[in-house]
C-alpha cells in the first residue's frame, strides 16, 4: 500500500493552534498603502526583511508582530512568550529614536530601496539591555560570537506591536522555491504524508547530510529540505550557491515523490540550543512532524557542546513541543567500511 492510500491526511497543528498570516487582503491592500505613505518610514535590515517575511507568511506563529516588552523579557530570561508558550529567541524591532520621538502611533516598514512592505502598531515602545539580553540567549558575552555582535551593534528603543503586510521583500530567483507554511502543508497532505521530516541548514550539502535524509527517510513519509537563505555570516556560503546544489541533488539522487526543498525565508542567529528548538517550533508551522537535529545544529565555533542542540530538546515536557527531534551522531565516511556510518555503526578509530 502506498502512502498515498492510507486514508485522509492532515498536517499537525502550527504552533499555538493556527497559522498567523500578517498579509493583507487584495482589497485592503490598497487603503492601506495610501495611510503607510503618510507615516513616519522605518527602513528595514537583512534580519528585519527576513523576520517580516516570516511573519507575513505564518513561519512565526503564534506572533503577529514584533514583540512587546513582557514576552519579550520573557522570551529572554525562559525561553517563554509571557502566557507560556515555549518561544525561544526575540523577535524585534528597533527604531531610530528620532522616528519616535513624535511618538506615532504607527510606521511604515520599507526595504533598502524605500518600498513600503508593511504597516506596524506601535503598541509598545522598550528598551531592554542588549548586554543582558546577548548573555542569556547565546550563553555567552563574547562580542567575536556574531549573535552578540548583532544584538549590541542593535540601535535605537524596540517597538512592539502586530504587522499587516502589504507585500513582500524582493528575493532573487535562485533563492527558490519559496513555500509558504500554507504551501507546504497543502503539498503533504496532497503526497498522502503522514509523516514529514524537516532539515535546517546554512552549509551546502555534502554526504553526512544526505546520510541523515536517507537515514530519515526510512522512517518518515517526506522530507522537507528547508535552507535557510536570509542573512548568515559573511563567510558563509552564498545561499543561492547552497540551493544549486540542493537542485542537483534532487534531479538525480533523491526520490522525487518524498522529497519536497523550499527555502526558509529566516535570518540564522548562531544561538545553539536555542535556536535548535527554535527551529523546531517553525518548521511545526511548516507541517512537520520531526526535525533532524545534528551535531552542533546552530552552532557556531566552539560556543556550544556537539550534542548541546539535541539535550536542548530534554527539557520540555512530552507533548510541548509537539514535534519530534530525529537525533542523530557526527557522520563521516568510514575507508575501512566503505561507507558513511557514525560511531553508532562504525567500530573503527579515526
């Protein structure tokens, strides 16, 4: 019996039970882009376009904006928004003092080029200690890890408030393609899955990580492959590069029925454990049921332990997250077995 004949399928829930979908109707569009003309103009980053697209499209649910100074405290010290709901890295934005200074009740949020993409509520206007702040969420005050340069290099109060999008960012075409939360789970329930796996990464692809996608494979009915394309370290790979070779991948090596690549809109943190369970929580809105979490997922340098993401997992109580971690060791290409194997399979010293 194929997949495809085992009955009705449906995705499991988004995170706190719906997608939040921050993009305006057709026929408010129109109205809208007249008021965010006249409105004081904030001019987004890499890490902002990226957020608002993820929010646009429900990636981020349950948020519906930027957050506001309880849950964001919250998310800071406990990994919580403030009604409990397991949420683990900020979500902000700052603006230039001076844009507030007349104190608006809302913004218009634009590219680099000066497009408007969305309108924000100023609901809130804080201005929490970014020391502070880095030294929680990353595990460390040191300002060479590139998630606490970002948050110190931050300027200017937070505003918090939900976002109605009237478009969004302009994204190359070697960046696709580009599924929303909507999309993909529409796609795995037409493939008849019941089952679906999600992959995070920022590297290209090499042969660890199609031996974990076969490996998931074996036990799940598809695989997301989900790039994360938005903004990473300048030394890391270009993402359209990374998608190429994920294309390639697909066309010759891959079962093209089970395997489905969209790019992850998000900006990478570097928050280790964090941004693991992070991680998992958004591709829950995607409509997976498990993530493959490696060595070092999210990781950077030496700030966090080889298996310091997949323990992160540990903490949460049964039925939390409501997506499950497929742990898995450090891969490598064994020349005595002639194979990829980990230390799980593979008797032989290095």
């Amino acid at each position: 019996m194929t997949v495809a004949q085992r009955g009705s399928v449906s995705s499991p829930a988004p995170h706190g039970g719906r997608l939040t979908e921050r993009l305006v109707a057709a026929d408010r569009a129109e109205a809208l882009a007249e008021q965010a003309a006249r409105l004081p103009a904030v001019s987004l980053d890499g890490r902002g376009l990226a957020d608002l697209e993820c929010l646009a499209v429900g990636a981020f649910s349950p948020l519906t904006g930027f957050l506001g100074a309880a849950d964001h405290a919250s998310v800071v010290e406990r990994g919580r928004l403030a009604d409990g709901q397991v949420w683990t890295l900020p979500v902000v934005l700052p603006v230039p003092a001076e844009v507030l200074a007349s104190g608006p009740e809302r913004l218009a949020l634009t590219d680099r080029d000066g497009t408007v993409l969305a309108v924000v509520d100023v609901e809130e206007v804080h201005d929490p200690d970014r020391a502070t702040e880095a030294k929680l969420v990353f595990e460390t005050d040191d300002p060479a890890h590139p998630g606490v340069a970002a948050t110190l290099a931050r300027r200017g109060p937070l505003v918090g408030g939900p976002v109605q999008v009237l478009r969004l960012p302009a994204v190359p075409a070697e960046l696709g393609p580009r599924l929303t939360p909507a999309q993909v789970r529409a796609e795995a329930v037409a493939r008849g899955w019941r089952t679906l796996a999600g992959f995070q990464t920022r590297n290209p692809i090499h042969r660890a990580h199609e031996y974990l996608h076969k490996v998931a494979l074996e036990h799940v009915d598809g695989l997301l492959l989900h790039p994360l394309v938005g903004e990473t370290k300048d030394d890391d790979v270009p993402a359209g590069l990374r998608m190429a070779c994920y294309r390639v991948l697909l066309e010759g090596y891959y079962p093209a029925g089970r395997v489905l690549l969209s790019a992850f809109p998000a900006a990478m943190r570097y928050a280790g454990p964090r941004e693991a369970v992070f991680h998992a929580l958004v591709r829950k809105n995607y409509g997976c049921t498990h993530l493959i979490v490696g060595r070092d997922h999210a990781g950077v340098g030496s700030y966090y332990g080889t298996y310091a993401a997949q323990e992160a997992f540990d903490a949460y109580d049964p039925g939390e997250l409501d997506i499950t971690p497929l742990r898995f060791e450090h891969a490598f290409f064994c020349r005595r077995c002639e194979a990829m194997a980990t230390s799980r399979t593979c008797p032989h010293p290095p």
